[in-house]
C-alpha cells in the first residue's frame, strides 16, 4: 500500500481504496453500512437522566427566575414622554 501525505483529501482516498477492493469485499461493506443506518434509525436512542443534584441546581435557577418576573416594580408611564412629543 501506498503512502500518501496529508494533502490527500478523505474521499480521494476512500475511492482509491474503493477501486482497490474486490467486488465481493465492496457487497460486503456496502451490506455492513446499509445494516448500521437501520439500526440506527431503528434502535431507540437512551435517555438521558440528569442527576438529582443536577436537577435541584435546575430547578432553583428557574425559581430564581420566576421570583425576578414576580417582583413589583415602580410604575411605568409614557405621559411625559409623550407630552414631549
């Protein structure tokens, strides 16, 4: 096998490997990527969990962000603004 240098790009190089294999070989791989795509698709994927220290740092900066909204402010008013105008 021959070696290449680093300029080579990724597909060049599969198609001269691609070329290189028998068509047997080339049945063979096509059959194996066709059989991970569907498992791929197929095969659920794991949920993730958060842990449940994880999950309280969560929850607390949503009620942190809840209280800001909650919070009584001074009143708004345009008027003068709009006298302005």
């Amino acid at each position: 096998m021959k070696v290449h240098l680093m300029s080579v790009r990724p597909e060049e190089r599969l198609q001269e490997i691609w070329s290189t294999l028998p068509a047997i070989e080339q049945g063979a791989v096509l059959d194996f990527a066709e059989f991970l795509a569907h498992r791929h698709r197929t095969e659920p994927r794991p949920e993730e969990h958060l842990s449940e220290e994880a999950h309280f740092r969560v929850v607390a900066a949503l009620d942190a962000v809840t209280a800001l909204s909650q919070e009584a402010g001074p009143t708004v008013s345009n008027r003068t603004h709009d006298i302005d105008l």
